[in-house]
C-alpha cells in the first residue's frame, strides 16, 4: 500500500515533469495524454488504494510510506513521509477523481490554447502538491504542499498573462493567501518550539499531554494556524481574492477555487483538530468567522453580475459552512459537506465555463437568458449541482450536508442560536441566489446567441459530477430519516465526534424549517428574477446592492489602509534616503578641497606668508603658548 | 599543500588566461573553465577522502611561515563550512564564465583573468586561518572585482566602481585594525605574536576591548553582508557590473562577509557578540523589510535584484545572532541558496539585457510570448527567491526562522513579513517582464543550448538544496557548533567577570616609554 | 685619519669625486655618452663601495659624521634611487638640446648632499649636505630652462627653500647657544640634564622644524611641492619626491630619536598635528587633480605625513618602520614618476592625466607599472605600500597612537579614491593620444620597480630580517 501511496504522488509530479521540460517539443496530441492521464491513473490507484484501504483488517488504520530523510538539525527533523488515514483518503479521492475529471474536461476546454502544455503541467503540478497537501505526515512537508497550491493557483489565475487584469488577480491572490501562509509558518515555530517536533501524530499527541484546555499556548498555536486556513479557504477577513481568482480558466475555478484548494483550511483544521480542541476560544471563532464570512459572501453572490464571480462567493459562502462546522466541533460534518460541496461546486464551474464558452466569452448573466433550450445537457446539470448547492431537499447530496451542519450548528456543545440563525439565513440566501443564476441564465428571454455546443469530453465529467451531486448525501443519512452514518463513521477513526449539548428541540423540526427555507428562497428567486424583472433591475440598481457586489468594500479598505501606503513608501524613498549620507562625506571632502585648492595659487608671496604663518603656528605649539 | 594548490591553480589561470587572451577570444575561456573543474575535482576528493575519516576537526591544516617577523604564516584550513563555500565558488565560477561566453568580447584575456583572481582571493578568505593572510585575501579580491565592474560594466560603472571599493576598503580597514590589536592583546598577556586564528581563539580581554575590537570584524562583514545602513555600495555595484561580475558579487562576496561572523567575528569574541546580538538580529529584520521595501520600489530590474539581495542577506545576520544551531544551518543553507537563486536572477537579466538592451522594466512585459522558457525559469527563480518549498531558500529561510523564533518571537514575527514582502517583489519582476502586454515588440530567440545548461544546473541546485539539504547540513555541522561553541560556553558561565586580566588599551608592557605611553593616553 | 674612518667615507668620497672627474671631462671632451657612462658607474661603484663598510659599522668618523647600520641602509636606497634615477634621466635628457652633460654633474652633488645627511651626526653636516642638496636642486629645477615653468618653480624653491635654511640655521645656533655644542650626541646629554625647558632651545627647535619641514613638505610648509614638482623636469621631480625626502628623514629620525623627542608631549603634540594636517590636506588637494604629477606631489604631502608618525612610536620598531616605509615609498614614487619620464615627448611631459586615458588598451606593460604604483601608494595588499602601512600602522597600535592610525585610516580611504581616478583612467576606453617608445633601459627601471614593489609586497621578510639586523 505504501507503493501505490507513493505512487499517487508521483504521477502527477511525473506528466508535470515531463510537460513542462518536453511540452513545447511535443505533439499537441500527446500532451492531453501525458496530462489527465497522469490524474487518471493517480484517480485510479486512489480507489484501488481506498478499496483495499477500507477492506484491510484495520479500517481504522494508517498507511504511512516515508521516503527520505528531509531535514534534521538541532533536534529539528522533519521526512518527506507521506501518511494516510481516512481523513486524508476522502481528500484525495476528492483531489483525483475530481481532479481527473477535471483534466478530461479540459482537454476539450483549452484544445485551441496556445498554451496547452503549459495548462496540463500546471495542472498537474497542482494535483502533486495538493496530494502532498493532505498527505504530509508532518506540517513542514504539509506546507510545502501549501505554498505549491498556492503557487499553481497563482500560475493558473494569471495563466492568460497578457491581460494585465489577470496578472493583478493571480498576484492578489499569492499574497494574501502568502499573509496567512505567514502567520501559519510562525505557528509552525511556536509549536516546534514548545512540542519540538513537527510531525502531526506526535504533536497532537504531546499538545495533549502539554497544554491544558484554554491554555494561552494552545490558543496561540491554533490562531496562528487558524491564519493560514483562513487565507486559502478565503475566509473573513482575507476573503477578497477569491472572486477575483476567477481569472483563471473556468477548470482552475473548478478545481482549484472550488473543489479543492480553497478548502486546505478545513483540511488543516480538521488534521490538526486536537489543537482547535485545546483552544476553545479559538475554535468558537472558527464558528463565528465562517458564520460571518457565510452570510457575507451570500449576499455578496446575490448581487452579482458576473456568472463566474457568483459562483466564487458561494465558494465562499458554502467555505464558511464548513468553517461553521469544524468550528461547532462537527468535524466531520464539515469534511462531509466538502466532499459534497467538491461535487456540486466543480460541475457549477465546469457548466458554467461551458456557458461562458459557447456564449463567446460573454460573463454577464444579463446578457445571457433562455439558454435551457439552447444548450439543454447544461441547464440539466447546472440545475442539479444548483439544487443541491440550495440543499433541495432529500433528493440532492447538499441537503444532508448542509442540514448536518445546520443542526449542529445549533445542537452541538459550541453551537448555539445565533450560529443556526447565521446558517439558516445563508442557507436562505444560498438557495435565493443559486435560482437567480438559474432563472436569469436559464430562463427568460434569449440574450446572446451560443455559438457552439459543447462536446463530450466537456459534457461526460459534469454528467458523472451530476450523478456524484445527486447521490453523494446519501452515504450519511440524518438521525431522523434513516440514520446512516457511513461517513462519519469512517471518521471516527481520525476526527472525534459531534459533542451534543442541546438536543431539546427534535431534529425533524429544523429539516422541515430547513426545508422550508430552501424552498422559500427558490420561490423568491422565481418572483423576483423571471416574474418581476423590473423589480430586480431596481434591485440591481440600488446602492446597497453595489455595496454587496463589491463585496462589502473590503477591497478599498485594504487598497487604502495596505496597499497604498506601501505604494506610497516605495515611492517617496525609491532612491534609498540612506544614500544621503555617501553624497553628503562627497561633498564636505569637495569642499574642503575646493577651499585648499584656493590656497594653491602659485603666487610666491602668498607661499611665503605660508611659510611664516607656519612658523607662527609651530612656535606656538612647541612654546605652549 | 592541496589547499595552496586551490589558490594557486586560479592564480595561474588567470594569468595565463591574461596572456593567451592576446592570440584568441576562446582560450582565455577554456583556461578559466579547465582552472576551475580542476579545483572542483580537488574539492571533491578532498571531500571524498574526508567523508571516509569523518573527523571534526579540520580537515587538512596546512602552514607555512611566511612573515615570521610579525608571527605571520601561511595557514589555511578547511572544514566543512569552508568546503561548502569553496564547492560553491567554484560552481558560481563556473557560471560565470559561461554566461560570459557571449556576453565579453572584448578584452577577454584580462577579463578570465580578473574573474579567476577574484575567485582565487575568495578562496583564499575561505581557507585562510591566520588573520592577516584573511586580510590579504579580503583586499585581494577587491581590485579585481574593482576592474571588473569598471571596465565591462554598465553606464555609471566607475560611480559603482569607486563606491563599491572605497566602502569596502574602509570598513576593511578597520577590522585591519582590529586584527592588529588582537594580535598585541594576546602577545601582551601570552607573550605569542601571532596572527594565527586557532592561537587567537579565546584571548582574554575586557569586555569594553573586545567589543572594540569586534566592532572592526563587523564594520568589514557588516558591509559586506550587506546590513542596512552601510548595504549603499550594492545596489550600484550590482546594478553596474557586468553579469558575471554581479554573479560573483551576490553570490561569493557577500558570503565573505557571512562567513567572517560565523568563523571569526562568534569564536574570537563570543562575549561581546551576545552582547552585540539584540542589535545584530534589529539589523537583520531591519535589512529584511527595508531591502523588500526598496526592491519593490526599483524600475531597473537589477536594481531590484540588488535590493532582495539586501533583504535576503538580512536572514543570515539574523540567523547567525540567534545563536543555536537550526539557525545557524538556515545561514549556511542560505549563503548557498542565495548564491544560486539570486545569482540566477542576475544571469536572467543579464540574458534579457543581452536580447533588449534594457534593465528598465517599464519597457518589458508579455515577453513570455518569445521566451517560455526563459520565462519559466525566470518564475523558477523568482519562487526561490519569494522562498518557495522544495527550493533552497525555503529550507534556509524556515531553518533561520524556526531557529530565531527560539531566541526572539518579536524579530522572528517581524522577519517573517519579509516572506510577503518577498512575494510582492518577486511576483512583481515575474509580472513586469513576462507577463501582461508587450510594451515594445522584441524580435527575440529564446534561451540558447549553453543558456538552458545553466539555467537547468541552477534550477536543478536549487531543488536538490531543497529537498535534500542534509548533506549540506551534515557536512557543515562541525564548523556550526564549532562557532556556536565559544557563544554557548560564554553564556553558560553567565556572563560572570572575565576570567582575562583586563588589559586597558594604553597599559605599557615596555617601561622604557611607560610616562610618554602615559602622556599620549592623557592626551588622546 | 684612520683605516676604519677612510673605508667608512669611500662611498661619499666616489660621490664627491665622481663630479669632478665629470668636470675635467667635459671640458676635454662633451660627450653626453661617457659623462652618462661614468656617472651610473660612478652610482654603481658607491654602492659596491658600501659591502667594504659592513665589517667596520658601526663606526663615527670624528664629530661629523656616524656610520651604522642606519647610515647604511638609507645609502643603499639612496644610491640605488640615484641610479634608477640616473637611468630614468638619460631617457629624458634626449629631448634636452644642448649642455646635457652637467646635468649629471648636478645630479651628483645633490647625491652627495644626500648621502651626506643620510651620516650626520652634527648640525655642521647637516646644514652642509642639506644645503648641497638644496642648491644643486635650484640649478636641476631649472634644467630645462625652456619649458613653461621651470624658472619660476626654480625660482620659488630657491627663495622659499633659502628661506627655510635660514630658520634652521638659526635654530642651530639656538640650539648651540643652549646647549653648548652641535654634535647630537652631546645635545642629547645637556638635554638629559636640563630638559626642553628652556625657552631658548624651544625656539631652536621650532625653527629647525621649519627647516626640516619645508623639505619634507609638511603642512604648514607644503604649498611650493605641487608647483615645484609640476615645473621640475620629471626625473628632477622623481629626485625631490624620493632622495631628497629620504636623506632628511634619515637624519630627522636620527637625531630625533636621538633626542627623545617622542618623550616630550610639546613635540608629540607638535607631530600629531602636522601629521595629521599633512595627511588631510595633502590627500584633500588630491582629490580633483588632473595633473598626474601634481597628484604625486600632493601624494606625497600625505605620505610624510604618515611616514612622520613613526616619530612617535620611539622603538626600535617605530625605525623599523620608518626606514620600511620610505623604502617602499621611494621604489614606488620612482615607479610612477618613472612612467612620467618615460612617456614624456619632447615637447610635452606626459603629465596629464586624461592623456593616460586608455593606456592600459595601448601600452598594457606600462599601465600595469603605473597602476601597482598607485596601488602601492594606497596600501593595496600584494604592493609593498601595503605592508608599509601595515607595518606604521602595528608599530603605531603598538605605541598606542591611536588618533594617529585611525586618520592614518581615514585618509587612506580618501586618498583610496584619487588612486583609484588614476587607475581607471587608464583603464577606460582609449584615446588616440600617441607616446613615445621605451627604451630598454627605461625598461629595465620600470622591470626594477615592480620587481621591487611586489617583492616587498609580497615576501618582505627578507627586508625586515635586513632592518632588524641593522
């Protein structure tokens, strides 16, 4: 089993190799070959790796294959070991089976690009350090992961780089993802330094053995990595870059801004849940952060134009569910919901980079409308990952998901009211702003003509993701209907679970205020969006809906409190001021030359006034006068 | 012998080069490349022999007498750190020459000659253990490097030049001065002249002396390194040498500097470098942030260049002041990976300036479209220098990092906003010259076969130093806590009286002078 | 007159007798080819002369004159200055249209002024060899009474340097009137007794300073060196810059160690300052000039200033160093001046500096001489100027001069920089400025001096083990 672990890894690093020293030498055929195959045959070994995983004496148990020594000095070691356990296998069967659908799709998607190679390698290369991600057995080599996504979405989001917009969004997005990397990197110090280690079973282990519940090293230690998860899953407050990530070809959105990437921090947080669970104060502000970020990103994608950048704040938004999640102490409630979300949010991306293509590049949902006769497998599939994004209930995976975390939210030992009202609202919000997309693209009058249809290599991956949106739900089913806990279960192993504190109020009850909501959001869209245009023009139109498309105009707090007054600085000493100093010792030494070379006159009476005035000079000091 | 050898090899080289420069352009370049790999290879057995015995001491010492007069020897002596840097001279020499295959056409005899009188000083300043034959070597590669950048460099070259020589000639000077008064101190209480380095180790002196003294080592390696504020020389010195001068600049003689404070500056004055230490960890992030600062602000792309070298040259100052070992490896990984990844940089301007004829950067931009591959190690090497996983830099930065954070959280917190700092310019140089729009329509081919080896040869360095850096770490060990040494024994005895007696400066050994000794104190 | 008094004085009677021979054969014959024939072998024969002292040092020859090991060595480099001098002057004297023979007539007695310091060990023989010196150097300032500005440099070094002597004369007869006598050694023993108290003999001091110190161009007295070396003809320059400076600092030494001087904090304040002023101001003038041979002079305005130092140090060391360094100065100011010569046409001296613009690209062998040289003089290592100052420098720590050597220091920097403007000069891309060629002679000076500087700089033992013997 450590082969094939191993070997996961190494196929996608491999097809990047290979595309990025040969790919501008190869034949265009070949390319796409070399790129999904390598994913395909990782997505391959990831279910013979996950059967033989599940059916291996211990469910329970880990694989680990170290392959060198990487680091040790000063009682400072860390290997390039890669550990799996359940928590890791649902990720990288997300990360391949997605991701391999993904590839195929685009090797339909980008087939004219010029830069065909260059994409698959990249791609690639995302796929390898995403695995190493969630794979690393110590948090070194896990944040090698870390910054490699980052850097790959970086590459991906600029991957058209000549139009400068694009470039702007990549950078964006590598910084402020870098600023949490940053406080991550000091959390990895501070843990190295009171837990001297880094490797991720023995520090939870020592944590526990160290820190006391609510200690103020625990509390640090989680903040810290509580940074870095907040920039990549673009949670509040470096939330900002996502929507502008979706620069980046419409795959990249699915895969990396959507499917997997963005949530590296429910991943971290969940990995390193024992220490969340140490600093209780943090993990509540978990909660509050990813209710916060829900509600705000929701009404964010209720306002806007662009197909793409709705999308992106739902990411945002259904982010925050889980960060709710995690932070409530439904561990795996909040995996669950990733892997669901995983599904539904890559086919929303993947349906709709087929929309933006065939419509000829055209974002603007207002310039489209009544495409669901015109391009009817996607308004098929869309529909589906739509509803299931709004939790349609009991027949889409997004409903059990998301009602998990709901009732949590409110039953579980850090949830409470107000979290469910922040969850129930968003829930509201998500399925309202999800039909908007679908009534105003799907419906209504025709706005721009399709120019092409998609073929099947773009069209097979969102039917299987279809499929996956509909039935994933149903590995986990509520207390009250069914209760089947397959998924948690498997868990179990690895993340602890849900500790209940308030379960007066029966389940059935918030699945049926849950269900309502949903569907109360769906009429709503349906009044608003196809009955009344009018009043959804003026919706448009008001200024606190601009407020909420620009998503509540952090980005011009932070131009103006960062951005500018760092520009500023740069400018105002770009010759470096200390400089001052070398011109200055120049010039006293001119002048002091120039006053000297007044006394060089070559007048001989002036030498001997010199002359005199020196043996004035040397009388005085030898007569001590 | 083998180590006079190394020297020596060089030395002939370059002058041989000089003379065959006169008949052909090619064999002044063959010469410097034969000189070099046969260093290389000597490097190598040495290394080989050595890995077999495996002790911690030095490896080879060897010494002759050379000015007995003043206590003066020919001694040089290599241990791991010095192999590490020497491995890493020669492999930087060996770029150099190559990338100025193209790019010297003129006057190439004198130029492979002042190339491999540079290196042949560097590699002298690495092996020497006697003070004054260090100072030598230390001036040595000065004027060569002086010649370098004032005949083949760019449009302000004779600024750069002077600047570049006059700084580092008086702050040489002064730890000139110093070395001097170490060697009366301990001749005063041992009765021993001598410049030798091991019999210098652990004299004695009064705290206020010592720091004295050590304040000469810094001033020399403080400038070289380059902390901010005495780093004014660099930025133009780069910025107007020609690439491979800039090569040699970034990557071997701002390690001179480095180099001086682990092997000299920690052993022979342990004292009063942790009391210096607070101050020299302020420099290092003050030299981090303000060299980002400065990087990010420049149009001239080897300007920037020059300036992240300021920042980056900030870790191994902090590094080395945080006085534990995972620190001090980061430094030693560092003064590796900065070689190469800013070295690599300045090649890359270097061969964009060969095809546009522009440092400027406002002119650049979409150049991907011509030069992929050019571009794709261009955000290779960018990426080592933002501190990328998997590359060099990383390893280094994080060692230093985790290493400080154990002596100071504030500084390491600090530094640690150098990391984004170095994102926001490195992302920049990638932005500014391949991506976005074309400014100008070049007609540019894309890296040539000689270009590509160099390139892969340093991209490939790089991934090796940041995926397996234990050998690096193994085998400067020794040396690291041989220099962590003297600073843990010093503050084990918590910083109790000095044990030395505490020989004021004006005290006379001579009683002929003693009242004339007393008047000049009284005086002075 | 003894045996040992005899040997001790050959070298001084070769020098003495030399110009006479010269004489009687010029009025025979004017051959410029057998006057140049005998005067180098005239040098060559004093300076073999001087194996013949080594058994008999030291020795004093009555109340004139000592000869030990001191003596010696500023002989050797005296003699051998002249030589290359000599040597340096025949490639110059071809320009010169008529009356070339007396020249070295000249140059001899100057010589012999000089080696006459270098052994004084009374006011009479000082005042005598300094005055020889002086005189011959009015008529050898003037030689090429054609050029521009010979007369008036002669002119001023005459009235200036006459002046001078006056104050030094009658600082000797201050002195004798305190002290009772003009032999050093007996100064030195009523000084013993008395101490510099008396405000007569302060005076005679001072007044000898003046002297002294017009001839090594120190500040306050330093004004006539740019334009007397820019007037002199090259070789004559060379002489001033190199023989003259080193026989008066070889009795300046003698007799101040002799005296103590460095005990009296009067005079170490006296020698700081000037020192120290010297350095500055003589670097400071530097920085802006165009001349290569004003620089030179201002060069060496610094340079004595550095040199003076050593007075300070009062060890043997602080000798050591002394005669090291004017070692090193001397070989290294015949090099560059050397290069002067050289290069000069008959109708220009090769004195500016933008005429060198490229030399390295034209004449390389000549360029490299020429930029050792600067190196030298500002202490890069592998010159002999490195270790000189090194070697002032360890004597001056050692003697705790701390103020001293860290302005040594600083000025080293600045000075560093008009170094520096000559080497890139010729260095940068050149111009079409044509210079004549070198003779073989010519050649083997400029082989001599590099051979010279690198030895001292690189394997100096040989020449301290050579100063520390004596």
């Amino acid at each position: 089993m450590t082969a094939i672990l191993a070997l996961i890894v190494i196929f996608p690093l491999l097809g990047f190799l290979i595309l990025s020293v040969f790919g501008g030498r190869l034949p265009r055929h070949i390319i796409p070959w070399i790129g999904a195959g390598s994913a395909g045959i990782s997505a391959l070994l990831t279910i013979i790796l996950g059967i033989s995983f599940l059916t291996s004496s211990s469910p329970g148990g880990v694989v680990v294959a170290t392959l060198w020594q990487w680091i040790n000095t000063g009682g400072l070691t860390a290997s390039i070991a890669l550990r799996l356990d359940a928590l890791s296998l649902v990720f990288i069967f997300v990360i391949t089976f997605i991701g391999f659908l993904i590839h195929v799709y685009s090797v339909e998607f980008m087939a004219d690009d010029e830069g065909y190679s260059r994409f698959f390698s990249y791609m690639n290369l995302f796929v390898f350090s995403m695995l190493i991600l969630v794979l690393a057995d110590n948090l070194l080599l896990l944040y090698l992961g870390w910054e490699g996504v980052g850097l790959c979405s970086y590459l991906l989001i600029g991957f058209w780089y000549r139009e400068p917009a694009n470039g702007y969004a990549a950078r964006k997005a590598f910084i402020i993802t870098r600023i949490g990397d940053t406080a991550m990197i000091i959390g990895l110090f501070l843990l190295f330094l009171h837990l001297h280690t880094l490797n991720i079973n023995e520090l939870m282990q020592q944590a526990t053995l160290n820190w006391e519940p609510g200690s103020s090293l625990a509390t640090w230690a989680a903040l810290l990595l509580l940074g870095g998860a907040l920039g990549k899953s673009a949670q509040l407050p470096l939330q900002t870059w996502l929507p502008d990530a979706m620069a980046g070809p419409s795959p990249v959105s699915a895969l990396i801004h959507a499917a997997t990437m963005v949530t590296a921090g429910v991943y971290l947080i969940a990995r390193t849940h024992v220490l969340f669970s140490l600093a209780p104060a943090v993990q509540a502000t978990v909660a509050v952060i990813g209710a916060l970020t829900l509600l705000l990103a929701g009404f964010s994608a209720l306002t806007q134009h662009d197909l793409k950048r709705a999308l992106a704040y739902s990411t945002v938004s259904q982010i925050g569910y889980m960060f709710l999640a995690l932070g409530v102490g439904a561990w795996s409630a909040g995996i669950f919901h990733f892997m669901v979300h995983a599904f539904f949010k890559a086919l929303l991306f993947l349906a709709a980079g087929v929309i933006i293509v065939v419509l000829n590049e055209e974002h603007d949902i207002f310039k489209m409308g009544g495409l669901r006769k015109k391009i009817p497998g996607v308004f098929w599939t869309f529909l589906i990952g739509a509803a299931s994004l709004a939790a349609l209930p009991l027949v889409t995976a997004g409903f059990y998901s998301k009602d998990q975390i709901l009732w949590y939210a409110w039953s579980a030992g850090n949830g409470g009211p107000w979290l469910w009202l922040a969850g129930i609202t968003g829930a509201f919000l998500t399925s309202l702003y999800t039909f908007r997309l679908v009534f105003i693209v799907f419906f209504g009058k025709t706005g721009t003509e399709p120019t092409k249809l998609p073929g099947r290599f773009m069209v097979i991956p969102m039917v299987i993701l279809a499929a996956f949106s509909l039935v994933a739900g149903f590995i986990e089913l509520p207390h009250s209907m069914g209760h089947l806990q397959l998924f948690s279960g498997f868990m179990s192993a690895v993340l602890p679970g849900v500790v209940m504190a308030n379960e007066t109020i029966p389940e059935l009850l918030f699945q049926a205020v849950a269900t309502v909501i949903s569907l109360a959001g769906i009429c709503l869209a349906y009044l608003i969006y196809l009955k009344r245009p009018a009043l959804a023009d003026a919706i448009n139109h008001s200024r606190i809906s601009r407020f909420f498309c620009d998503g509540w105009g952090f980005d011009r707090v932070y131009d103006t409190l960062f951005v500018k007054p760092i520009v500023w600085l740069a400018e105002i000493d770009k010759n470096d001021f200390t400089d001052i100093f070398n011109t200055a010792i120049a010039s006293v030494v001119i002048i002091f030359n120039r006053a000297l070379n007044l006394t060089q006159n070559g007048k001989l009476r002036w030498y001997v006034m010199g002359l005199a005035l020196g043996i004035v000079f040397i009388l005085s000091i030898l007569m001590n006068l | 012998m083998i180590l006079l050898f190394l020297i020596l090899i060089l030395l002939a080289g370059g002058a041989l080069a000089w003379i065959t420069g006169k008949w052909s352009d090619l064999l002044p370049r063959v010469i410097s490349l034969v000189a070099l790999s046969l260093d290389l290879i000597l490097l190598i057995a040495i290394y080989n022999g050595q890995s077999a015995a495996g002790n911690n001491s030095w490896w080879i010492d060897y010494r002759v007498d050379w000015i007995p007069t003043f206590g003066i020897s020919l001694h040089l002596a290599i241990d791991g750190l010095s192999m590490l840097l020497l491995a890493l001279t020669m492999f930087i020499g060996l770029v150099s020459v190559l990338i100025s295959w193209k790019e010297i056409h003129e006057k190439t005899g004198f130029f492979h000659f002042n190339i491999l009188w540079i290196l042949s000083g560097i590699s002298g300043v690495f092996l020497s253990m006697d003070l004054f034959l260090f100072y030598f070597f230390w001036e040595l590669m000065l004027v060569p490097m002086y010649f370098l950048i004032s005949i083949w460099g760019h449009e302000n070259r004779i600024y750069a030049s002077y600047k570049f020589f006059i700084y580092t000639q008086a702050s040489g000077l002064l730890m000139f001065l110093s070395i001097i008064a170490l060697y009366f101190i301990h001749g005063r209480s041992t009765g021993i002249y001598t410049f030798d380095y091991i019999q210098l180790l652990g004299t004695t002196m009064a705290p206020t002396v010592a720091f004295i003294l050590m304040s000469g080592f810094l001033a020399a390696f403080l400038v070289k390194l380059p902390v901010v504020p005495f780093h004014n020389w660099l930025p133009d010195a780069h910025t107007e040498a020609p690439t491979a001068g800039s090569v040699i600049l970034a990557g071997l003689l701002l390690k001179t500097g480095a180099y001086g404070l682990i092997r000299f500056v920690l052993p022979l004055f342990p004292e009063a470098s942790v009391t210096f230490a607070p101050a020299g960890m302020i420099l290092g992030v003050i030299g981090i942030l303000y060299g980002a600062k400065l990087a990010f602000a420049q149009t001239d792309l080897k300007r920037l260049v020059a300036y992240t070298s300021v920042s980056h040259m900030g870790f191994v100052i902090l590094g080395v002041y945080a006085f534990n070992e995972i620190a001090m490896q980061g430094v030693v990984v560092q003064m590796i990976a900065h070689a190469l990844s800013t070295g690599a940089l300045f090649i890359l301007v270097g061969q964009l300036y060969e095809r546009i004829h522009t440092r400027d950067m406002d002119r650049m931009g979409g150049l991907w479209k011509q030069v992929p591959v050019m571009g794709a190690t261009g955000i290779i090497f960018a990426m080592a220098s933002l501190g990328l996983p998997g590359l060099g830099n990383f390893i280094a930065e994080f060692l230093i990092l985790a290493g400080t954070f154990q002596a100071s959280i504030l500084m390491t917190c600090l530094a640690c906003a150098g990391l984004v700092a170095a994102t926001i310019y490195s992302l920049r140089i990638v932005q500014k010259v391949f991506l976005g729009k074309e400014k100008t329509t070049w007609n540019i081919s894309d890296l040539s076969v000689r270009e590509k080896i160099i390139s892969a040869s340093l991209v490939i360095t790089l991934v090796y130093l940041g995926m397996l850096p234990q050998q690096v770490i193994d085998t400067a060990k020794p040396s690291v806590l041989k220099s962590l040494n003297s600073i843990e024994q010093t503050r084990s005895q918590n910083t109790g009286k000095p044990t030395g007696e505490a020989s004021i400066w004006c005290d006379e050994i001579n009683t002929d002078g003693a009242s004339a000794k007393y008047l000049k104190c009284k005086l002075w | 007159m003894v045996r040992e008094d005899f040997i001790c004085l050959t070298p001084l009677m070769i020098i003495a007798g030399a110009p006479v021979l010269m004489m009687l054969v010029v009025a025979v014959i004017r051959s410029y080819k057998v006057i140049y024939g005998l005067s180098l072998s005239g040098f060559i024969l004093a300076f073999l002369s001087i194996f013949f002292l080594l058994p008999v040092i030291p020795h004093a020859t009555g109340q004139l004159f000592i000869f030990d090991g001191f003596t010696i060595l500023f002989f050797v480099i005296i003699i051998l200055a002249c030589l290359l001098i000599t040597i340096l002057s025949d490639g110059y004297l071809v320009y010169q249209e008529s009356e070339k023979e007396e020249y070295f007539i000249i140059l001899y007695t100057s010589a012999l002024g000089a080696l006459v310091l270098a052994a004084a060990s009374n006011f009479v023989t000082l005042f005598l060899g300094l005055e020889m010196l002086s005189i011959s150097l009015y008529v050898l300032i003037a030689y090429r009474r054609s050029r521009d500005n010979s007369i008036e440099a002669a002119v001023k070094y005459l009235i200036l340097a006459s002046g001078a002597s006056g104050f030094l004369l009658f600082g000797m007869g201050l002195i004798y009137v305190d002290t009772g006598s003009l032999e050093f050694t007996k100064i030195v023993m009523a000084l013993q007794s008395s101490g510099f108290s008396s405000p007569l003999l302060l005076t005679g001091f001072s007044m000898m300073v003046v002297g002294i110190g017009f001839k090594l161009a120190l500040v306050p007295f330093h004004m006539w060196t740019p334009d007397v070396y820019h007037g002199a003809p090259v070789p004559v320059a060379t002489f001033i810059a190199t023989v003259s400076k080193g026989a008066v600092i070889a009795v300046l030494l003698r007799f101040f160690y002799a005296i103590e001087g460095f005990r009296n904090h009067n005079f170490i304040l006296l020698i700081t300052v000037v020192s120290i002023l010297s350095m500055f101001i003589g670097n400071l003038l530097a920085i802006r000039q165009q001349n290569l041979k004003r620089i030179l002079a201002y060069s060496s305005i610094s340079n004595m200033g550095y040199l003076v130092i050593t007075l300070l140090i009062g060890t043997k060391g602080g000798i050591d160093a002394a005669v090291f360094y004017i070692a090193s100065y001397i070989i290294t100011t015949i090099g560059a001046f050397g290069v002067i010569t050289l290069l000069s046409d008959r109708d220009n001296e090769a004195e500016k500096l933008k005429s060198y613009t490229g030399l390295f690209w034209k004449r390389p062998w000549v360029a490299i001489v020429l930029t050792l040289t600067m190196l030298s003089l500002a202490g890069i290592p592998i010159t002999s100027g490195f270790l000189a100052k090194f070697y002032v420098i360890l004597e001056g720590l050692n003697a705790g001069l701390l103020v001293l050597v860290i302005s040594l220091i600083i000025n080293s920097v600045i000075g560093l920089y008009y170094y520096l403007r000559v080497v890139t000069i010729l260095f940068s891309p050149p111009n079409d400025v044509k210079f004549p060629a070198i003779s073989p002679a010519g050649r083997l000076v400029l082989f001599i001096v590099t051979l010279g500087i690198l030895w001292l700089g690189i394997f100096p033992e040989w020449f301290f083990n050579l100063i520390a013997r004596f």
